[in-house]
C-alpha cells in the first residue's frame, strides 16, 4: 500500500523576538513586533495578550504575577531600549519605570528585586509596592551580552555577573543579598488566625566567608546559571566547547562537560529543579542534557580511551552529553515550497527570529500511578491456614493506601520559530508510549518520536555486511550513539493563536 507524501505548506513563520520563563517555569511570555503575552508553560494555553505598536525586545514575568518587565528595541521599539519599563497587566498599563544613560543588556528578577546589566555595570533595586528604589551597584568587565543571574528560591542570596574590570574577562563575580522573600500567603479566611510561614529548605544558606570571585575560563564568558537555591551556578565561554558547573560554597569545579569539538554560540543553560541534571543549547539548533550527580540509569558519554587520559589530550578524557533534542529547520521546508510553488522569497526581515534560537526551561510533570497486576486465581481450595485472618491483613471495608504519586522532569523548548516542545530524556516515558502513534491533527499538536533523522552512525549501513553481522555493527553504533530526546508533545504559539 502506498502512502501519500506530508506536504508543508509556505505559511509565513511566527517572529518571536523574545521568550522567558518565570522562575518556577509555570508561565512564560513572548514579545513580538507586534505586542507579548503570556502563557501557561503546561498544557500550553494563552492567558493574556497585548497587543502594540512597536517592538519589545526583551521581556521578564517576576514570578506568577501580573507584572512584566519590558524593554524596547527592533527598528521599531514601543520604549526607548535605554528604559526598563515595569508594566502591570492587570491594570493594562505601565506603572513604573527606570531610565539609564546607556542601552539594556540583561535582566534578572526574584521576588522584590530586579537586576539590571548594562555593558559595564550592573545595578540592583528593589521592587515594592511603594516603588522602584536603587540599591547597590558593581562595576564589571564588557558585558556585551548582559550577563546575570539570580538565584530565586525562598531565602536563596546569590547573584552572579561577570568579574570586575580588567583583562580577565573569564571571571564570575559572586554576591550575597538579603534573602529572597516568601511567597505572600493568600488572605486567610476570616475567623482564622494566622499561621506561621513554613521555613523552607529549598534555599542555600551563604557561608561566613562566602567566594566573591571564581576564575571559571580564559576567555570572555558567554552564558551564566544558577540554581534556584544558589548551591551551584554554570558558565561557558565564547568557544562554546565546555560547560561547567561550580560550587558557591567553596568556589570549586564540581563537573565539566564538554557540548561538542567545534565552536557554538550559546543561547542558555537550565539547572533540573532538583540539581541533578542540566541542559544547554546553542546557535547549532541542539539541546545537550548531562547529569551532574550520576544515579540509576544511563550516564554522561565518555570516550572508550578515557581510562588513558593522563596520557592523551584533555578533549579524550571530556564527559559528553547522554541526551539531546535537535530543533527542526522550519523556514528551509518553508523556502523550498515557496521555490517549487513559483513564488519570490523575499530578503529576510531584520527583525525575524533567528534560525533555531530557542529558551528552555524544566517542568514536573505527574505520571499516572502504576497498576499491579490482578493476583492470580487458584483453581484448588484455600487450605485451612489461609482461611483464618491475619493480623497484618486490613479488615474488609478498610481503604487502602494509594500508591504515592509519580512525576518526572521534562523539557520545554520554545523555538523563536514559534515552536513548542515537550520533551523527556528518559526513554521509559508512559506519555511517549501512547503517543508513538499520533500525526499532526487540527489541533496542531503532534508526537512524534522518530521525528527526526537518527545519527549517522547507526543510519548508516556498509554495503558488505549481510544478515547477522549487520545487525551486530548495528547494535553496537546503536550503544555508542547518544540517546534523543522523545517528543511527547509539539505545538505552535505566537502569532498562530491570532494575535
């Protein structure tokens, strides 16, 4: 039986120009030239929008509230792009903003606190009710890509931006604010008293003498993270090559990671919720996931001589990534059906999304509970000594205990193409089992794991091997190759809701 081919139709692709997560991943929101909104991360729905005339080209939620920070930029920005602009959504209007001297090039939020980069300083306010205060300031080296981070979990203190000024532009500046506040209580019901806030232990206390400055590579820096409790923060450099993880207590190297041989441009890095594990993707359209505390399951990828790495050169002895997830090319089908179809491809707009740019964010998802089988039924009679009750048995009409549920960290990758992805490194998923039979439907959601083209090391085939030793080359590429992440979910966002 023949199939008929899947057509891609010439469909204009969504520009987004800016996409962030909160700090729990709950929500995120997007800028367009044409206004944001904001989104439920999962199951993706839009829950607001605004639409305006100029372009925001950086946008931040401060948690799962109605306040958005934005900035403007493009060839057409709605703000000056040297203004950080505080808008209340539920109101529909702009209820504070801050002016600098010089174009912004990076921002970082927690509860009652924003972080503003600029190229060579990075200034601190904090955010009340009763307004917008500046409260300290750190001088640092170029920062051309507005470097910072901010550690947000309950009573976390950490902030980190490029060293101070100087030829080292490979350092990392540690600092210790006040503790990150709770997260205010709803109002309690009346008649009620108030209950005291439960302390949390998400959240890394600083030490006494607490590392200011971490030597972390001998080039500029390209990317920082940290974790919401500020235990732990991540760094790469312009190459592109190598990630690493550092300890803030002691200023110490805990892993190094190696992204892949040639050079890339990266776009970010996410810490697991948990610390276990973490991810980064770059301007090669790929997402590397690596663990940094190795536990059941598949590990870090290493070379098969990296027993022999004191040695051999470094590059031999390099942990590499045990999953990954590439983004699809969407404005190459897009090209191609314009071509066959007779049309002019017109010049690409200035202010289009970049090809394969992406932000990614980790969620826990819950996992339906596992059933145990049926107990089988015996065809002889019950002996005597299994008629009488046992003490450890439960009473007919007692309700047993459900099993305690199950979750799993998952991936969310949002594509400036307008792409939404799910994903899941682990290949025991439940999710992706029922759905390895779904297509694209009118919904415009798919799931697909075998969407993609496998490596070519286990594609591949030599023309000479037959039967039993081609599958025995097989297996053996097969356990060589990196796992790929499975799709469990795919849809579009952006201008596809009709904004």
């Amino acid at each position: 039986m023949h199939r008929g081919r899947a057509s891609i139709t010439s469909t204009a692709p969504t520009n987004i120009v800016d996409a962030r997560f909160d700090a729990d991943c709950s929500i995120f929101a997007t800028s367009t030239p044409h206004g944001f909104a904001v989104y439920k991360t999962n199951p993706l729905k839009l829950l607001r929008r605004r639409n305006l005339t100029g372009t925001i080209s950086k946008i931040l939620p401060l948690h799962s509230t109605n306040l958005i920070f934005l900035v403007g930029g493009g060839r057409n920005p709605q703000y000056p792009p040297n203004k950080v602009i505080l808008w209340d959504e539920a109101l529909g209007k702009v209820v504070g903003e801050i002016e600098f001297s010089e174009q912004v090039r990076g921002l970082a939020c927690r509860r009652g606190t924003l972080v503003v980069a600029l190229k060579r300083r990075v200034v601190q306010f904090e955010v009340s009710p009763q307004g917008i205060v500046k409260t300290r300031e750190w001088d640092t080296c170029d920062n051309e890509r507005g470097l910072v981070a901010l550690a947000t979990a309950e009573g976390s203190t950490l902030l980190i931006m490029p060293g101070p000024p100087g030829p080292n532009r490979g350092h990392v500046r540690l600092v210790h604010l006040k503790p990150c506040p709770p997260k205010p209580p709803p109002s309690p019901p009346p008649n009620t008293l108030p209950t005291k806030e439960p302390s949390s232990s998400s959240s890394f206390a600083p030490p006494r003498d607490p590392v200011s400055i971490i030597k972390a590579h001998t080039t500029s820096l390209s990317c920082l993270a940290v974790t919401r409790s500020g235990r732990y923060l991540a760094t790469t450099s312009s190459r592109g090559t190598l990630l690493r993880v550092w300890d803030a207590l002691n200023g110490q190297m805990v892993r190094e990671f190696r992204r892949g041989a040639d050079q890339a441009f990266i776009y970010g890095i996410a810490f697991r919720p948990d610390e276990a594990e973490i991810c980064v993707w770059s301007d090669k359209g790929t997402i590397h996931i690596f663990k940094i505390h190795e536990s059941e399951g598949a590990g870090n990828r290493v070379s098969a001589f990296s027993s022999l790495s004191a040695y051999l050169p470094k590059y031999v002895g390099s942990e590499w990534s045990y999953a990954e997830f590439r983004l699809p090319s969407s404005s190459k089908h897009i090209a191609l059906s314009a071509a066959s179809a007779g049309t002019v491809i017109q010049a690409p707009d200035p202010d289009a999304a970049e090809e394969e740019k992406a932000t990614v964010g980790w969620i826990q998802v819950p996992l339906p509970p596992i059933v145990p089988p049926p107990a089988p039924v015996s065809s002889s009679p019950p002996s005597k000594s299994s008629r009488q009750p046992s003490s450890s048995s439960s009473k007919p009409g007692t309700p047993q205990q459900p099993p305690p549920p199950r979750t799993e960290y998952q991936l969310v990758a949002l594509a400036f193409s307008g792409g939404w992805y799910r994903l899941s490194p682990s290949p025991s998923s439940t999710t992706a089992s029922s759905s390895r039979s779904s297509s694209f439907g009118e919904s415009g959601s798919v799931s697909r794991p075998g969407f993609f083209r496998p490596s070519p090391s286990i594609a591949s085939s030599r023309p000479t091997e037959k039967g039993k030793e081609r599958a025995q080359n097989q297996e053996r590429d097969e356990g060589k190759a990196r796992r790929k992440c499975q799709i469990l979910e795919y849809k579009r966002f952006g201008e596809w809701d009709g904004w």
